[in-house]
C-alpha cells in the first residue's frame, strides 16, 4: 500500500466529520449568543428609549423665524409640526426590522395622527380658504402639499412589495409637502396668494374638521363595543395614540387659525364657544395614561381611556357644530 492511500484512509468519513462540525458549532454558539444578547438588548430596548418621544407640548409655537409677517399662523403651524416630526425627532413609522424604531408602536401612530390631520387641514386649505372663489383655480402649491401628505407613512427607502428599486420614503415626502406650505405662505405674505378669511370658508373647515372626529369617535365606539373588557387589548393604544395625535394637530391648528380669522371670530360672537371649543381639544390631546387599558365604561376598578377620549373628542364636535350654526346665520 502507497503512501497516499494511508494518507487517505486516515480522512474521517464524512457523517463522522459533519457530526463534530455539529458539535462544534453548538459548542460555539452559546458563548456568541450569550455575547451578541445583551447588544440585541441594547441596541433594540435602548434604540427605542432614547428615540421614542410623543411631544404633545400643548405650548408648541411655530419659530419667529419661520412665521412670516402678513402670513397665515395656521399654514406656518402645519409647515412647523411637520418640521418638527420628520427632521427634529426621528420619523420612526416606516423604521425597517434592523432599527430600533421598529419596535415601538405609540409614537408611529401619533405621528401618523398628526399627519392625518394636517391633510385634511390640507385639503380644506386648496378647496376653500386658498381660493379667492370657489370656481377659481386652485394654488399649486397647496395641490402639491395636500397631495404628498397622503402618502403612506410606512414607507421606507425600499418597498419590495411593488419594486426592488429605491423610493420615496415617508419623511421626503412629507418634506416636500413642508416646503410647498412654506412657498404657499410666503406668497400669501407677498399678497400673491389667496388666503381668505371669510366665515364661509371658516365655516366649511370646521364642518370638515367636525366630521373627522366623528369618524374617530366612530372608531372608538367600535373597539370599545368589541373589546371593552378583555384584560389585555393590544389594538388599544394603537388606536389611542392614533387619535391623541390627530387632535392635538387639530388644536394647535384651531388656536392658530383663530388668530387667522380673529375679525370674523369677533364680528360673529363666537369667542366663548370657540375658547370652550380649544379646552376640550386640549382635555383629549393632553391624556398621558402610562398604560392604555379598554375596561368597560361602567368598570369600577379598571379605567376606560378610549371613553374618556371619546367623550373630549364629541364635546368638542358638538362645540365645532354649535359655532357653525352661528356662523351661518
């Protein structure tokens, strides 16, 4: 026998060597997963702690810098918060599964609440108070903001769901939005844009605005129906948040856009119940519960947070209703 065969024989057969490579990396992976686990931890729980923030700072004021003089307050407080959410907090509702932002779940729905809101604000803003009559052409740049703050706000740099190509992300969408609302202010500054503060134009936003909240009032109701006492609700705070994000936009936006349509407000005597108005949209928006529980409304011991929102959110629609009958008188 050759040299070579001995050499040969002396290989492992292959099942034997596959089973001490098995062994191997068994050995091998408790110490890498004992390792790499408190990263994991590290870098999801404290990624997520030190990113997440739900800022509904009731006193939130747009910047003197970015407040034209001559300008709509309303149209610089939606250019601000989206500022705000995109560029000086982390717009973490389109994070991908590798970021911290991924986990978390109260911030992405305020921040989509607040969005929410600032397009319907949007639209009302190219159909009526943009215009200087109703058959008169539409402002492009508020066409194009109110067009972009419809986009989806989980969309990331990649969606292989339609494309293996880059998009557009949420955030540079919403972005482009900001600016359109900027240049749109900016010539309403210059007298170059229409922005007109006529109670039929008041009374059409609020009419708008009062029925979006009613829809979110619908909603409630309906989880509250579905699942009002079942001990853990994991759609609850979604749903929750969601709403506190979208009135405390509303808030900010009616405070500003009381100061927009101060005369009319004056002239028409509806200064209390606007004011009575702007109180229980800061009672729903300032709710802070540490956690979120969908008790029944009767419950003794446990409380109902999503009751207690819907109960702001129809005070101040029936408040919105009252100051538009008056209007339209």
């Amino acid at each position: 026998m050759s040299d070579a065969d001995s050499n040969f024989d002396d290989v492992p057969e292959p099942a034997g060597f596959r089973a001490r490579l098995w062994r191997l990396l068994k050995a091998a992976a408790r110490p890498i997963a004992i390792a790499i686990l408190p990263l994991l931890l590290l870098w999801y729980g404290g990624g997520a702690l030190w990113i997440s923030t739900i800022d509904d700072d009731l006193d939130f004021v747009v910047p003197s810098t970015d407040m034209p003089e001559h300008g709509s307050r309303a149209v610089a407080m939606s250019a601000a918060l989206i500022d705000r959410e995109i560029n000086q907090h982390a717009w973490v509702a389109n994070d991908p599964f590798f970021l911290p932002g991924a986990i978390l779940d109260n911030m992405p729905n305020f921040q989509e609440g607040i969005i929410g809101a600032l397009a319907r604000f949007s639209f009302e803003l190219t159909d009526q108070i943009g215009r200087s009559r109703g058959s008169s052409r539409a402002d492009t740049d508020l066409q194009e903001a109110a067009g972009l703050l419809q986009y989806s706000g989980t969309k990331w740099i990649f969606d292989i769901s339609t494309s293996w190509a880059p998009t557009a992300s949420s955030e540079a969408q919403y972005g482009k939005a900001r600016r359109a609302l900027i240049s749109y202010n900016r010539r309403v500054a210059d007298g170059k844009a229409a922005y007109e503060q006529r109670a039929d134009n008041l009374l059409s936003t609020l009419d708008r605005i009062a029925a979006d909240l009613g829809s979110s009032t619908a909603v409630l109701d309906r989880e509250i129906a579905d699942h009002a006492g079942d001990w853990v609700d994991f759609k609850a705070d979604d749903l929750f948040y969601s709403v506190k994000g979208q009135t405390y936009a509303y808030y900010l936006l009616l405070r500003e856009l009381g100061k927009d349509f101060e005369t009319v407000i004056r002239d028409r005597d509806v200064t209390k119940p606007w004011q009575q108005m702007l109180e229980s949209l800061h009672h729903a928006a300032s709710l802070r519960p540490v956690m979120v529980i969908n008790a029944k409304p009767d419950a003794w011991i446990r409380p109902s947070h999503l009751a207690a929102q819907g109960f702001y959110l129809l005070r101040a629609r029936t408040q919105l209703r009252e100051i538009s009958n008056i209007l339209q008188k």
